[in-house]
C-alpha cells in the first residue's frame, strides 16, 4: 500500500491552501472515480484533499434566469432537482441513466466532470497508455477497441471515450465552469474545458494544478423547447454508452426553430455537433432531414477495428432522439 496525507478541508480555500499547485494532490469528492484508481494504482496521489465538508451543495436560480449548481451536489439530488426535471429534462435523464443509485448518490457534479476513462488499458496499470504513461504508446489503437473508444476527436496517441452522461447534457444545454484556484477565480466555457487527446492525453481538461471546480452554471432554458438524452448500450442499466445523444428542439408546428446536438461514447470529449443543429434549423421535421443532418457529425469520424459499427449507431441515437421529441 502506497502512504499518502490525507486533509480535510471546510471551505474552497483550505481546499485549495491544501492541495497547493502539486500535481500529484487530488481533491476527494464522492471517490467514485478516485478511490477505485488508486486501488488500481493507476492514480497515486501523495496528498489527498477531502472537499466532502466544504459547502458546494446548493441549486440557485440566477436573476437572468441561468442555473448555478455547486459542484458538492450529488448526481441523485441535481437528477431530482424540480428546476431540472422542468427545464432541463435531458440532464436529469442523463444523470438517470448513469452508474447505479447508489453511485450516483454519492458521485457529484464536480467529480463527474473529471472522471476519467474507462479505456482497459488505462485501467489496467501495465499496458502501453499514453495517458497513464506518457510516452509508452496506445495499446487500444492495436487492440481490442469496441465499446470505450471513439471514432470523433482522437489521434495517433489516443482513443479513449469521454465516459461521462452529465456531460453530454451540459454540452447540449451550454454551461459556464466556475473554478477557484491559487490564482484566484476564473470561468471556463463548458465547450473548452475537456481537451482534445492530441499528441498529450494526459492533460484531459483545462483545470491549472490546484484549481477546485466550484460551480457549474447552465444556460437559461429554451422558453418552449423540449429535450431528452438517449443512451444506446450492451444493456438497459449500469453501463456505459456505445452511442447517445442529447437532443433540445423548439418547434413551431412541425417546424424546427431551434435545435442543440450533443453526443456520447463517440467522441473523446462530450461531443456537441454544430453541423448537425445548423442542418436542422428551419426544416420540417422528418426522418430524412434527421437522418441526413446526423450524418454531418460523422463526417470526420475514424473508425478503428471493431468500433466502425458507432458511426450508424451515433447517427441512429441523433435520429431517434429527434423523432421521439418531434412526434405530435
Ligand atoms: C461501476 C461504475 C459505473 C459507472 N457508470 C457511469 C455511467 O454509466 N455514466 C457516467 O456518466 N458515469 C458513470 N460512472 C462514473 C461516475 O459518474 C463517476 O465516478 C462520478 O461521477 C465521479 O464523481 P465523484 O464525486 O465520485 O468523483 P471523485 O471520485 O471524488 O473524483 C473524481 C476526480 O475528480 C476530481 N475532483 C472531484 N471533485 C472536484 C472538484 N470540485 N474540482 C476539481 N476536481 C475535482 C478528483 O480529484 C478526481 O480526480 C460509473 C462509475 C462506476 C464506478
Ligand atoms: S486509448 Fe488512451 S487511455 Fe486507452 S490505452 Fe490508448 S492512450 Fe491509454
């Protein structure tokens, strides 16, 4: 067993004085994600900072009608907030259709933005992984590839899905990061804060050493719109997506106004797809048009031995989605 110091921390400043800019400290929330990786020793952090005591618990409506949540708030209680099933029903059943209820009763909206990979080489501590191990190489690229790795936003040094539901929603709906760190407070676009893998996998998200997620602030629901989040797997509950998708339309008649597109378990980020809303916007609705602006998100897409089967999947989980939310 590895030794590590373990503090815990009352408010966001101890919580930051605690960890201080060491990259290898790591902030403890609900321990979900954490604790099952340093079991694996594929994370080893020397300090361990518990942030279970410092208040990040409440939902407040904003005055200009935006939705500030702590990042202390857990996966159950933000999928059963009242504001969120109202106006934001594609994140409460996002949340819903992630882990167990038991996970999600202590996992929080902080930790499931960093959660890491689920890639088996990742997880398994010895194979070549560049995210791990910087510079060792991707045992997925050669490998078995089928389930947790993407076909959008990868490269040469990896290929590993963003596991995360919440998130597809929140890149669906737009949403602000706050975050307070030794330099003080700052924001970050929800759209920029996971990174593309590029030639560094290792480096995930736009978080400098030390910096604590306080917040996340949605955009102000689409007066009359409607949303929902499909998520396609090898089974009904407790795994992960092959495909999914968020999907938010404000119609008028059978003609879209509005339209906001996010994917999961397709790309190496929570992926939202533009060309597919701008292709959307203005058309009456049917298969054929959902069916042919779903194919713009793919346009891109590398498929590798045995994930090429997600490029009609993703398609299917856009074009599903829309169907269900548009029907009369
Ligand atoms: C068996 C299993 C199945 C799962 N299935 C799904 C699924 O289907 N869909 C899905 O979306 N997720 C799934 N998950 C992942 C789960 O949602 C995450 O583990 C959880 O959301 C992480 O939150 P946490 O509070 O437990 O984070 P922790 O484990 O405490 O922390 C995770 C990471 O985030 C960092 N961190 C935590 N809070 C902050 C903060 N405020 N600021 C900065 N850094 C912070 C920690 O240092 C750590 O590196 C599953 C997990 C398990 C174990
Ligand atoms: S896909 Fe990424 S996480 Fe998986 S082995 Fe390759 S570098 Fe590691």
């Amino acid at each position: 067993m590895r030794h590590f110091d373990y503090a815990r921390a009352e408010s966001p400043q101890q919580a930051i004085a605690a960890h201080g800019s060491d990259r290898d400290a790591a902030f403890l929330a609900g321990g979900t994600t954490l604790l099952d990786l340093v079991k694996l020793d594929v994370m080893q952090p020397q300090t361990v900072v518990d942030i279970n005591g410092v208040d990040l618990t409440t939902i407040e409506r904003l005055d200009d009608g935006r939705l500030r949540i702590g990042a202390m708030v857990t996966n159950t209680t933000l999928a059963r907030d009242a504001r969120v099933v109202e106006d934001y029903a594609v994140l409460s059943q996002a949340l819903l259709a992630g882990a167990s209820t038991q996970l999600r009763n202590k996992a929080t909206t902080g930790g499931n933005i960093m959660q890491r990979v689920r890639c088996p080489y990742f997880r398994d501590g010895v194979s070549a992984c560049n995210k791990r191990d910087p510079g060792s190489g991707c045992a997925a690229i050669g490998g078995v590839n089928r389930s947790v790795h993407a076909v959008l936003g990868t490269s040469d040094s990896c290929i590993a899905t963003h596991p995360s539901d919440m998130c597809v929603a929140m890149a669906a709906i737009g949403a602000t990061v706050e975050v307070q760190g030794p330099e003080g407070t700052r924001e970050i676009d929800f759209g920029d804060f996971h990174l593309l893998p590029g030639d560094t996998p290792a480096r995930e998200h736009a978080l400098e050493p030390g910096e604590l997620i306080t917040h996340v602030i949605l955009e102000a629901p689409i007066h009359g719109s409607r949303s929902a989040y499909l998520k396609l797997r090898d089974r009904q509950s407790y795994q992960f997506a092959l495909a999914s998708s968020a999907v938010i339309v404000r119609m008028d008649g059978n003609t879209i106004r509005e339209a906001r597109v996010a994917m999961g378990g397709v790309g190496t980020k929570p992926w939202r797809a533009p060309e597919v809303e701008a292709a959307l916007k203005g058309k009456a609705a049917s298969e054929a048009v959902f069916a042919d602006a779903a194919k713009l998100a793919f346009e891109n897409a590398i498929a590798y031995a045995h994930n090429g089967y997600k490029i009609p999947l993703g398609q299917q989980a856009i074009v599903r989605n829309l169907s269900d939310l548009t029907a009369a």
